[in-house]
C-alpha cells in the first residue's frame, strides 16, 4: 500500500465521522479532525472527543494545528458554509496542502471556495458524494474534479474509497453532476416525507396498502423510516442542496420547478428539528409516524409560515 499524509477533516458530522471510521477500519494511518458547528466546538464535551477516541480520529482544537498535523484536507461541513469555511482555512495553507471539498454545493460555491484555497498556492479538489457515509462509510461512489484529482484517487482507493475521476474535470463539474443527481434523489426524500405525512393526517395506515405502492416486501417503509425517522436531522442541509440545486439549474437556463417544492418541504421539516432531537436523540430509532406525529402535535401548537 503507497505511502500516505495525514488527513484532516473540516467538520466532524456525519459525512466527516463515517468517511473517517471507514478509513481507519481500512488501515488508514493519522486522522484528525475539527468541527465548529451549532452544537459541537472547541471546547469539545468529553463525550463529543470519546467518540472520535473511540474511531481513532484526534479531535484538534484549531484549523492551524490541523495544517499543521496534515496535508490533505477534507472539508465536510454543509452547502451554505462550504466557500466560507473554505475562506477560513486558506490562511493556514499552503504549496504542500490538497484541499478536498466534498460538500453538496453547486458549482457556484465550489468555485468560490476553489478561488480562496488557490490563491494560497494550495490545490483544490472538487469531491461528490453518490451515497450517504452513514450507510456505505467511505466506500460509497465519489467523483472528484479538478487539479489532482487524479492524487486524490492514488491516496485513498487503496483504503476501499470508490473514486471516480471525471476526465479532464474542471473544479465545479464533479458539483454540476452531483446537482443533476439531486433532482432525483431528493424528490424520493420529498415523496417519502410527503406521503408519510399526508397519510397521517388522513387517518390511513400505509402498510395496509403494500400492494397499491408495489412494495411487497416493505421497501417503501424501510426508505420511509430512513428518511423521515433518521433524515430529519439532515432536513436543513438537504434545503440547502436544494437551494444550491435552483441557483444551478437557472444558471444553465433550467426552471427549477422540483428543487423549489424540495426546499419548501425540507424548510418545513427542519422548523422541528431541535424538538425533534430533543425527544428522539436518547431514545431507541422513532418510526417515520413516530416523527410525523410528533411534528404535527408541535405544529398544531404553534404553526410556521413558510417562506
């Protein structure tokens, strides 16, 4: 196996702690990583640096000491705050650095973000993700765009990462066809979260309708209950993708009819997020009726007007 860096990650989510627990799994050597998000920042909790401990990942108290620690960057934090989380970090970059954005931003922000790490004379990565890390881990497909792209592949496929380098790929192309992916992918997740809550309001129990959904063998509720149940954590990023997905389509010329209902409904979910943590976080995985029910009590208290 080829001689590697070190590699530090730019927010230590979901994306950031599964892709890291796959590496080290996979023999991988150094890991650090450093978060400043809502709930989780320096000074970390204990049992926010158990469970990277327990991984293998250093939790790291600066961007500089990351830097410092490791050459290659993934940067894993959210669509909105990819270009300035990437304006951060260029300070503390330089030559030696590779700086891997695997956010699910539209070409717009990846080019802004690109823009801040290359002036440093660092080099940027533009990284999609085709599957979720909190199911594949880091073997789910990647394309990767850009100036050592090809490195980036070299330096991690032998550890199980599925990287596919898009030939003579532009920063912003490996963006571009993560977007286009959207359209798809995020319409099943507005179906799922959609239908689960229409049928509670109408009083229907879908699993008496298997055969009207053509889902014999509960497909359809086990991608319910991943979507809805575990998802709603995940409701604003995936607005936000949604978001980045309008702002793509218009610049090609696209109406982007669908990506606008996506991120009215995942707004919509993400209002009850924080009560949703706070019932469900310490209590064995919620069904998606479970969340939708739940969401519907708090609505009727206190309804929001979407905009």
């Amino acid at each position: 196996m080829e001689s590697q860096t070190s590699l530090g990650i730019v927010g230590f989510g979901e994306v950031g702690f599964y892709t890291a627990k796959g590496l080290k799994e996979s023999g991988f050597g150094d890991i650090c990583a450093y978060n400043s998000g809502e709930r989780n920042r320096p000074p970390y909790t204990q049992a926010y640096r158990d469970r990277a401990d327990g991984i293998g990942v250093t939790l790291v108290d600066s961007i500089p000491e990351m830097a410092a620690r490791a050459q290659t960057i993934f940067s894993a934090t959210s669509p909105a705050t990819a270009a300035q989380v990437a304006q951060v970090v260029a300070p503390h970059l330089g030559p030696p650095h590779l700086y891997v954005d695997m956010n699910s931003c539209g070409p717009r922000a990846k080019l802004e973000a690109a823009k801040s790490i290359t002036t440093t004379g660092a080099d940027f990565v533009d990284a999609c993700l085709m599957s979720s890390p909190f199911t594949s881990l880091h073997r789910g497909l990647t394309y990767v765009s850009g100036p050592r792209a090809e490195e980036v592949r070299r330096q991690f496929a032998p550890y199980g990462m599925d990287i596919e380098v898009i030939p003579d790929g532009k920063v912003g192309d490996a963006a571009l066809l993560k977007m286009l992916r959207s359209i798809l992918t995020k319409g099943s997740m507005t179906i799922f979260w959609e239908l689960s809550y229409a049928a509670y309001k109408c009083g229907v129990d879908l699993r008496q309708f298997e055969r009207a959904l053509g889902v014999g063998r509960g497909d359809f509720f086990a991608g319910a209950d991943r979507t809805v149940a575990h998802g709603y954590i995940h409701a604003r990023r995936r607005a936000e993708e949604a978001h980045d997905m309008e702002e793509t389509l218009r610049d090609y010329g696209v109406e982007p009819h669908l990506a606008e209902a996506y991120e009215k409904r995942f707004l919509w979910a993400s209002k009850w997020e924080k009560e949703l943590r706070r019932e469900f976080e310490d209590k064995p995985a919620p069904s998606a009726l479970d969340v939708v029910r739940l969401i519907d009590e708090l609505y009727q208290r206190a309804p929001h007007e979407l905009t």
